[in-house]
C-alpha cells in the first residue's frame, strides 16, 4: 500500500512535523538540568499521592536547575468530571509545588510549550498520526465493539492471549480502496499501532528506581488515536513529552506493563525516550484486615488533599511529611535543620520506597506539631486566622476581638528551647483554647478529682485571689502557691511530702492541679503561671467563686 496515500487520505490537513519541532524547539538548560512533568487527568478531586508526585518532580527539576511543569492529560473525556481541572489547580493554590510552567490557571498556560492541556492539543497529536501511517507504522481499524467481543470470545475458547494483534489484527492489510470504501460509507475509525513485535519477544528497560528491567514486550496493535480524533495517554505523552522537552517521566508503577508500548511508540517515530521513575503509590494499614492497601479516594478522606486544607494542617507540615515517605533519611535531616527550607535538602530518587510507602495520620500529626512548635505566636495567628476566615467563622470572630491577646495565648511555652507540641492543624485551636475565654468557659462542669477532699478544695479557691499578683514573675508566683500550700496543711515542697504523706493533706503540686482545674476545667493545660497572668486577678476570683458555687 501506498502509505503517504493512506496518510493523506487519514489526515490531509495535518501540518508537517517540522513545523511543531520549529514551533517547540529544544529547551536551552545545562547539561544534567532535568525537565520533569506533573500530568494528572481531571477524572475528580487531586489525590494526596499526586502531591507527593508532583513534589518529588519539583524537588528533581529544582535540584538539577531544570524545569517541571504541570499538565493536564484529559484525552479521556468520558471520565472527566465537571470542574476537575479547577479541584487540580484549587489544590495546588494551597500545596503550591513550585511548577516552573504548565496550566497554572483556568485560563491560559503559563510557558512556551503550550497548551498545557491535551484536548487543546489535537493538530499536533494528527500530524505526528500522520507520520506514523506515512512510515507504514500504524493504519485505520474499523472494527466495531462487537467485532473485538466476539474476537475476544474466540481468543478465550481457544485459549489464546486476548488482544488485537497477528491474526487476529483483521484491519491490518486492507488495501487502500477498502479503507476509502470504508471512509466514504461513513464507518467510523481508531487508528492502530503496527507493533512489530510478538508475544515471545522481550525488552530491557531502565527505570531509576527499580533498575535494569527484562520485560515481555507489547504485541498488540493498540490504538493511538480514537474514533472522536483524539489519543489515549499512550500516543498523547510520547508526543507532548517529545515537544516539551520532557527529559525524566515519574509516573506512578501502574504504568510499568505499559512502558514496552510507550517506548515502541517513541521507537516507531525515531525519537529518543527520555528516562522512567515508577513510583509505589501510598498506602495504609487497612483497619479491618491489617494488611497493606492504597490509599483509597472512596475510604479515606486522607486520600483528598481537601481534607488537609479543610482541617488547617500547614504546607510546609504535609511537605515535610511527604518528604519522609520519599527519603528516609529527611527525618534525620529536618531534626538537624529544624528551620531551614526543604529546598535545602537533598532529594535522591534512589532512595524511594519500591514497595510503597505507609500514610499514617498519627506520623503527619508527630510532624505537624513539630513544624508549628517552631513557630512564633505571630505567624501561628497569621496562619491560623487566614484559615478559620474561611473554615471556621466562629473561630476567626474569637481571634479578632483582640488579636494580641490571643497571640499571647499562642505564645505560652512557645519560642523556648523546648517549645510545647500540642498544635497538629487549625482545627483544634477552637476547643484547645476555650477555656480562655469565658463565653466558652462553664464552671458548671468542673470536676474534681475524689482523692481531693471537698473542704481542701474550697480553702484552696477561696483564698487563693488572696495570693495572686499579677506583678510576680514565675518563681514569685509560684512561691506564693507554696505559701497558701503551707498555710492549708500541704506540703511545701514535694519531695517532703514524700518523706512522710502521713504529715501532710497533700503537696504544692496538688494545690496547683486545684486552681488548674477550677481555671481551665482541664488537668493538662500550656503553663498555669502564664494562664493566670493572662486572665488577671478579677477573672481569676470570678471563675474561683463559681466554682466555689457549684461545690
């Protein structure tokens, strides 16, 4: 068959392939810059492994002072779902990676090698279509649904490999006046892929996290372009890749049974493959089996990054987190470099999980508390009051009424040597705190501990405002609680109490536990000392004499 003939006959409008690779030329970066892509489809809401993804791409593209853009692939428009590339780029407003270029809008892509969005991207996917029936390497198939069921019936009753390949590639050699009959009668149209190769042959493969790779090769004929004119992924990306300069694809394991396809289609066209890094997807313990599952978008809402948002967890918490399942040795690195930007540690693709790495809420949490006890009461108010404007408009009400006495609560055992751990996201602020504040403080529900006899109780909260000065530093002040301790038949200091308990109602910190109670409701607060000096000596004798009513 005369192939240019069929080639043009398929696509005649379709411009040659040197003016794409005139209109796209070679990206100028130094020698080892690597250009790396984010490609997700918008088939629903970004899934937390695709920020993981996307982050282990920027970290390469940063590194090696190269170039990662973001991509979407929707040639599988039946998938895709209303606003799904909005979900992609509200979640990336907020968990922002650091794309150089790429669809970082609704509106236009950002960058020379747009568009950023394949749909967009048909002329180009047509002209390369066309080279391929030029070198005889692909042709039209018009097989109907049908006709692939019943060869698949065939192939399963004679227990054979199913697919569209050798003989049972029935479009394969049709003359070029069965396709024109085929085309003018109105059938509809996929084009294939003349694989050359066979079930037996194999293929070594490189990949740079699992290595040199033996593999069976693709034999089927698949198709490269679809009935409506546009491609699956497989032809789509080895044709974008090509035109934006992509040097190293990560993409998830999923794709390692198709990577024999992906590198023929590149082989067929005559162009250079650039490098494969298939990565394990997240996983969890799953709580019903206790086996190692993915991380599923219909049963873990930590699958969606919209829950991180939604529960105020910080960027630079979950990055951090993220970099722990990439590279286990970023956990010792953050605890050396505790404030230093992630940008400054030194990712290695080597060093990734091949078996999968575990998603543990309880770990990110570790983290998160650790990334926010490094911070001033400033930025926490900053962060947090951006988040509760819109996540949580009682909270951001309370933060507003007097932003600096709210940062001093912030700021209590903060910026120390050993900051207190006790904030993992925003959402915890609200009850966290509200004994601070006497609308959201009910001494009616003050319990205290039955070791505490009731009459030692009363003493303690009806003279201790007797005690109180709110000019006292900490060791002042807490000399003062000795005092009223001694004066009520506690011990003054600890370890005499324990040289005899008989001698003694109790100790200091008994009496400190009472007043922690009947100020806060809690047993397990931030520094008492700090706690009072923020409430003053009349809210501290108004919160003690309902208590002392409710006894």
């Amino acid at each position: 068959m005369d192939t240019k003939k069929l080639a043009g006959l398929l696509y005649p409008d379709a411009k040659p392939l040197e003016y794409w690779f005139k209109k796209y030329p070679s990206r100028k970066l130094k020698e080892g810059a690597q250009t790396t892509r984010f490609a997700p489809s918008p088939t629903g809401y970004l899934h937390i492994g695709g920020v993981y993804a996307a982050l282990i791409n920027s970290t390469i593209a940063r590194q090696t002072q190269g170039v990662c853009f973001l991509r979407i692939e929707d040639t599988d428009q039946k998938r895709e779902i209303e606003g799904g590339i909005q979900c992609i780029l509200d979640g990336f407003n907020t968990f922002d990676v650091g794309f150089n270029e790429g669809q970082l809008n609704t509106q236009n892509g950002i960058g020379n090698y747009g568009p950023y969005i394949q749909s967009k991207r048909v002329e180009i996917y047509k002209s390369f279509a066309k080279e391929m029936v030029q070198k005889g390497m692909a042709y039209p198939c018009f097989c109907t649904a049908e006709d692939l069921s019943l060869m698949r019936k065939q192939q399963e009753e004679q227990k054979q490999n199913p697919g569209y390949y050798g003989k049972y590639a029935k479009c394969r050699d049709l003359t070029f006046e069965q396709v024109q009959n085929n085309i003018n009668s109105g059938k509809s149209w996929v084009l294939r892929f003349k694989c050359p190769y066979t079930e037996n042959d194999k293929m070594e493969t490189f990949d740079l996290v699992r290595g040199k790779r033996t593999i069976p090769c693709n034999y089927n004929d698949v198709v490269i372009m679809k009935t409506d004119g546009i491609p699956p992924y497989n032809f789509a990306h080895v044709v974008d890749d090509t035109l934006m300069g992509t040097t190293l694809v990560i993409r998830g394991d999923e794709w390692l049974p198709s990577l024999t396809e992906h590198l023929q289609l590149f082989e067929a066209l005559g162009l250079k493959a650039p490098l494969y890094a298939h990565i394990s997807p997240i996983q969890k313990i799953d709580e019903t089996n206790g086996e190692r599952r993915k991380l599923s978008k219909r049963k873990d809402p930590e699958a969606d990054v919209r829950f991180f948002i939604q529960q105020g967890y910080t960027v630079q918490a979950v990055f951090d987190y993220l970099m722990v399942l990439a590279n286990s040795n970023f956990e010792d690195w953050r605890a050396q470099n505790p404030k230093q930007p992630l940008a400054n540690f030194k990712f290695e693709i080597s060093k990734l999980n091949t078996s999968g790495a575990l998603f543990d809420m309880v770990k990110l949490n570790d983290i998160s508390k650790n990334t926010i006890s490094n911070m001033s009461a400033k930025q926490v108010y900053d962060l947090a009051y951006d988040w509760a404007k819109q996540y949580d408009a009682e909270l951001a009400s309370i933060m507003q009424q007097d932003p600096q006495y709210y940062i001093n609560i912030l700021n209590i055992d903060r910026e120390i040597a050993k900051p207190r751990k006790d904030i993992s996201h925003w959402a915890e602020l609200k009850d966290m705190y509200s004994y601070m504040f006497d609308n959201s403080f009910d001494s009616k529900t003050i319990v205290f501990p039955q070791n505490y006899d009731k009459e030692s109780v009363k003493q303690i909260l009806k003279l201790y405002p007797n005690f109180f000065n709110s000019a006292d530093d900490q060791s002042t002040w807490f000399g003062r609680i000795k005092d009223l301790a001694q004066n009520l038949g506690f011990a003054r200091e600890v370890k005499e109490f324990k040289k005899d308990p008989t001698l003694y109602k109790g100790h200091c910190g008994d009496v400190s536990t009472i007043l922690r109670i009947a100020l806060t409701g809690r047993t397990q607060t931030p520094n008492l000392y700090d706690i009072c000096m923020l409430l003053g000596k009349d809210r501290i004798k108004n919160r003690l004499e309902q208590c002392l009513n409710n006894l």
